[in-house]
C-alpha cells in the first residue's frame, strides 16, 4: 500500500529512525578515542563506545 507521491507505507518511520542512528554515530565520532580508534582490542573498544554512548545520554 502506498502513500502520497507514491511513498511506501512506513518509509516515514523507518527514515525517521535511520536519521536518528546516523546522528548517534555522529555524535559518537567527537569522541576523540572512538574516531581515532586507539584501543587495539575489540572489547576495549567497546567499552569505549559504551562509556561515550553513556555520556552522551547523560548529557543535558
């Protein structure tokens, strides 16, 4: 089923929350350790993303 202009149900939804990851990463990436990517092992660098995930919903 299709909407206006020929839209697929549900792009809406499913664009809405493709931009919501995309400005996540971005965010993510002015962590200076996640973009540069200094840890030499997966599960530090994990833990690093996390930490960063963390402030930044912590954040105000």
């Amino acid at each position: 089923m299709a909407t206006r202009a020929g839209t697929p149900a549900g792009f809406e939804t499913i664009y809405k929350r493709r931009s919501e990851v995309e400005r996540t990463i971005d965010r993510l990436k002015n962590f200076r350790a996640v973009a540069t990517r200094y840890d030499e092992r997966a599960y530090v660098f994990h833990g690093t993303v996390t930490v960063a995930a963390i402030r930044l919903r912590l954040r105000p």
